[in-house]
C-alpha cells in the first residue's frame, strides 16, 4: 500500500520542499510521514499541500464569483441608469461637427495645407474632368457614354429630393437622410394633407465631407450617416469596387428596370482639394449610397427627366469654371434635344 501511495505522490505531485522554505505558511501546512510504517512526522511538506492550496484558491475565486453576480441579480439597474446604458450602446458613432473657428484644430490647417497643393500643383496642370472625358466612349456616334442618364423620361410622373453641403456628417446630415429615407411624409398646410413620396431620384449639391476629402472622413461624415438612415441592400460589400456601373441588383435586366430610390452627386470645391481622387473613388467607383443605387460614372452628367426636364450635373471644380470637354457634352446635347 505505502509503495502505490508513493508511486502515485512522485508521479502525480511535484515535491514543494520543507517547511523552512516558506515560514508564513508554516502554521498552516501538511506535513508528510517518513517512509517506514512506524516513522513519525517529518518536516518534509507533503505533495498533497499543492493540491489543498489549487482546491483552496478555486474554492475562494468561486465564492467571489458567485458573490458578485448575487449583488448584480438582487440589485437591478434602475429606470434612469438603464436609460442611460441604452442611450450610450444605441449612441451613432457620428463624428462631431468641423470646429471651424477653432484655430488650433489641426484639420484646418490640413486643409488649407490640402488648398494650397490643389491650387497650385493640380489646377492648371492635371484636371480629372478631362481625364474622364478622354476616358469617355462613344455611344451610337455622339459623345454621350457614361455622361447621360435617359432611363427615367418615360415615366409617368418623378419625384426627387435635393440636399447639399453634408461634410459635416453626424446629427444634421443623419437627420435628412432619415427624413429622404421616409417611404412617405405626411404635411400638413392648412386644412388638407399633403402625402410626398420618397424621391425616385436624391441629388447632392457637393461639399460631401469636411474639412478635407479623405477615405476616412467619407466614411464616417457621408456613408456611415447615410447607412444608418437607409440600410444598403444585402449583398452589399464595402470594399466592392464597381467596374462596370451601372450595376443593377440581380434579377434586374437594365437600369430602367429598377424601381428602387437612386442618387446623383456633384462634387463642391471640398471635394477638389485632393485632385477630386476620393470624390471618383466613393462616388465613381461604388454603387451604393446606403440604400441609394448610385449609377453615376463620372463628375457631371445629364439626368433627362419626364416631360421634357432635365437635370444638368455641373462639376465646376475650385474655380468655379466648366471646362471646354464638359461644355462640348452640354452644347451638343441641347443642340440635339
């Protein structure tokens, strides 16, 4: 029997040494047996006191446990505490609005540092709007390609809704969004009742993130507000760049299939300050506006409309100017209309 207890102590149970190696616990520990049958105690620490300590120290870490958790069940949160907590995990992780008469914000003066190199380095010398008129293709003998949208001057009737100048993101823009995202609203003038449809077309007038175009302040004062107010469909993929726009949901045939809300944009002179390189890379080059289809390929455009409108995009870059490839499209197009 003393053999198997001491095959099973060496194999099992690493020896901890005497008790002169720890004196605080010396009046505390198990002390081991010699090894005959008549032998007394000895001063040898037992194997067995490690495993008494693990069980101990489990047994101390369970009682806190369950000790903390009682007091959280037996004291629930109060109704304001509760609101609170609410608030702050349903809280939008919206940016706070530009400073813009803080002098000492440092986006101001990336800003004006970001001016200064569009100025002087792009305007004159690179201008992304000939660029895409180079890149243009020819449709049917006219220079219209990727600059006109005809697919809604059949219809019956359109509605469109317009806003501009959402850089500053957060709360302002979240709000009309949430508002244009509305299946319908209901105003009321008078006596009567007026019931307005969302808008098969939103245009946006420019300045689409402040101070500065960047891919960080797009998707966090643009796309994340925009997000939150109308959810992109399913198979939408952040990353997704749209190389053949434009690129209809499945199960639709063509564009003028699609019934669902669409959106154009104009770039203001905050988006000019990088060359308009983020402007064409989230607007251009990406197919969705939350749940706004954007079919839109390039800065300007012609939006034909029923009954005889039109919708002319103009990209007036920093200087407030068309250039003379964007003038051609526009006077060809009257001329032909």
């Amino acid at each position: 029997m003393n053999e198997l207890k001491d095959q099973v102590c060496s194999s099992w149970f690493a020896p901890v040494g005497s008790a002169s190696d720890y004196p605080l616990l010396s009046k505390w520990v198990i002390y081991g047996e010699l090894g005959n049958d008549n032998g007394g105690s000895s001063d040898e620490i037992s194997p067995i006191y490690s495993l008494w300590a693990t069980f101990i120290g489990l047994y101390i870490a369970n009682y806190v446990v369950e000790r903390s958790t009682g007091w959280a069940l037996t004291h629930p949160l109060s109704v304001e505490e509760y609101e609170k907590m609410k608030k702050k995990q349903l809280k939008p992780e919206f940016l706070d609005m530009v400073p813009w008469y803080s002098g000492t914000s440092a986006d101001l003066f990336k800003t004006v540092f970001d001016l200064l190199v569009s100025v002087t380095v792009f305007v004159g010398r690179f201008d992304m709007r000939m660029m895409q008129a180079a890149m243009n293709k020819d449709q049917e003998g006219a220079q219209h390609g990727d600059l006109l949208y005809d697919h809604l001057s059949e219809k019956e009737d359109l509605w469109f809704d317009f806003m501009a100048d959402t850089g500053d993101g957060g709360n302002s823009s979240y709000s009309v969004a949430r508002l244009l995202a509305q299946p319908h609203i209901r105003v009321t003038r008078d006596d009567s009742v007026f019931t307005l449809p969302r808008g098969d077309v939103l245009l946006i007038g420019g300045d689409l993130a402040y101070p500065n175009p960047s891919a960080f302040t797009y998707e966090r004062r643009l796309f994340r507000p925009f997000e939150y107010a109308l959810q992109p469909p399913p198979w939408y993929k952040k990353d997704h760049v749209a190389v053949n726009k434009p690129e209809v949901p499945s199960g639709v045939p063509e564009l003028k299939q699609y019934d669902g809300p669409q959106c154009y944009i104009i770039p203001g002179n905050h988006d000019w300050f990088d060359g308009l390189n983020t402007f064409m890379r989230f607007i251009c080059h990406k197919s969705w506006l939350g749940g706004w289809f954007m079919p839109q390929k390039k800065s300007y455009f012609a939006l034909q409309l029923p009954k005889g409108w039109w919708v002319f995009g103009l990209d007036l870059a920093l200087h407030c100017d068309i250039d003379v490839y964007q003038f051609k499209f526009f006077a060809e197009l009257v001329k032909e209309q």
